[in-house]
C-alpha cells in the first residue's frame, strides 16, 4: 500500500469533459499545487492551424515550453532566445484544456506545446480550425500534465449529488460513452488501480447542470 493524498472536490459540468485529477481542489490552490498549478486563461486565437492561448497569469518556467524549452530575454536587445535545451525531446510539453466557453472545441483536449511566449503569457499549440481573431475566453483553465504517476485513482460522488449521475472516462466520456456511471443510489465509487497510471487521462462528465455534481478525488502513490 502506497502513500494517500486526497485532493479534494472536482466539480462536472454537463457536455464538457473535466480532467478528473488536475481539476481537483489540491492542484487549483496556488499554495499546494504541484507538480503543476491549474491557470485560468484570458484570450485565445487561431491562424493558420495554429492556436494561441494566452493565460490570466504569468506564464511559468516549467510546463508550457515547447521543443526549445522557455525563452529568456536578452537584457541589451530585448530579444528572446532559448537557453534550457530541448525538454522532453523531441517535443513540446503537454498541456490539457477544458471549461473553455467561446472555444469549446479545446475542451478535454490534451495538446502538445509548440513555444511559448513570456512576455505575453501565451503559448501555441497545432490546432486544426478555421481562423478565429483574438477573442476573450476567461472561462477556461490549463494544466501541465503532471509528471507523477499513480498506484491507484479513487473517485466518490459526491453526497450532494442528488438524482444525478456522474460519468467516468476519457477525454471523449459522455452520458453514452462511460466507463463508470456514479449515483448516491447506485455505484457511489470507483478505483483505478495499476503501477503507472498517468491521471490526465481521466474525466468525468455529468447528467445534471447542478454545482453539486462533484466528485471526491484521492491517489495512492
């Protein structure tokens, strides 16, 4: 048996994929978040089958770097150039999205960083869609995906869950497509169990539009 860590409540929204573990009241803490702070996001824009993000925060050193890892300014000429090396390589860091409420088609998506921009907080990521002008989006949330990986990924519904159910699964989880259906009448828990489970993997989706849809999330190391 490994060490226990109970991260908290995950709130569903119905129709939009929520990573189960990255969303939890442990990782959007800005006290205890780790390995990767959830950021909240203030614009986004698409050209030429590139998407930029521009998050609500300053953008961190580690977790949204591309190939070239995060660029630094030259303090004489202003310009950015790269002095971390290439990490991981060959590619980019991943990053998962979701709650966007303009660009719902990021949502539950988990999408490999092309650079960064620290000067405006932004980062940049193929995307295949039309092009879309800088549009304001503070809805949304980022995450890095964690380099922890687990023993075992419990979830509980909620006891406030009422009538409703809670969906579990991938990125693609709907009420027609679950692995799990959660309900205080019925299967009130699930456990994934294994060696090396990566938990940006897992989502949970909702029939209900209640606030209350949520589930208890805890690790096992």
């Amino acid at each position: 048996m490994g060490m226990l860590r109970t991260l908290g409540l995950v709130t569903a929204v119905a129709g939009q994929p929520t990573p189960a573990v990255l969303a939890a009241a442990y990782y959007t803490s800005s006290n205890l978040a780790t390995p990767g702070v959830v950021i909240g996001t203030a614009s986004f824009s698409i050209l030429k089958g590139i998407a930029t993000v521009v998050l609500g925060a300053a953008l961190p050193k580690n977790g949204y770097n591309g190939p070239n890892g995060y660029p630094v300014q030259n303090g004489t000429t202003g310009s950015q150039f790269d002095i971390q090396g290439v990490y991981p390589a060959p590619n980019g860091q991943q990053v998962t999205l979701w709650g966007f409420t303009t660009a719902t088609y990021f949502n539950g998506k988990r999408i490999t960083v092309l650079d960064c921009n620290p000067n405006k907080n932004s980062f940049r990521f193929y995307f295949t869609h039309a092009d879309v002008n800088s549009t304001t989006d503070t809805t949304g949330f980022t995450a890095p995906s964690p380099a922890q990986h687990y023993r075992a990924i419990r979830l509980e519904c909620s006891q406030s869950l009422g009538t409703d159910l809670i969906y579990v699964g991938d990125l693609n989880v709907s009420s027609s497509q679950y692995m799990a259906a959660l309900s205080l009448a019925g299967q009130l828990s699930i456990e994934i169990a294994g060696e090396n489970i990566p938990p940006e993997g897992l989502f949970i989706d909702t029939s209900g539009s209640s606030g209350s849809d949520q589930v208890m999330v805890t690790l096992i190391y």
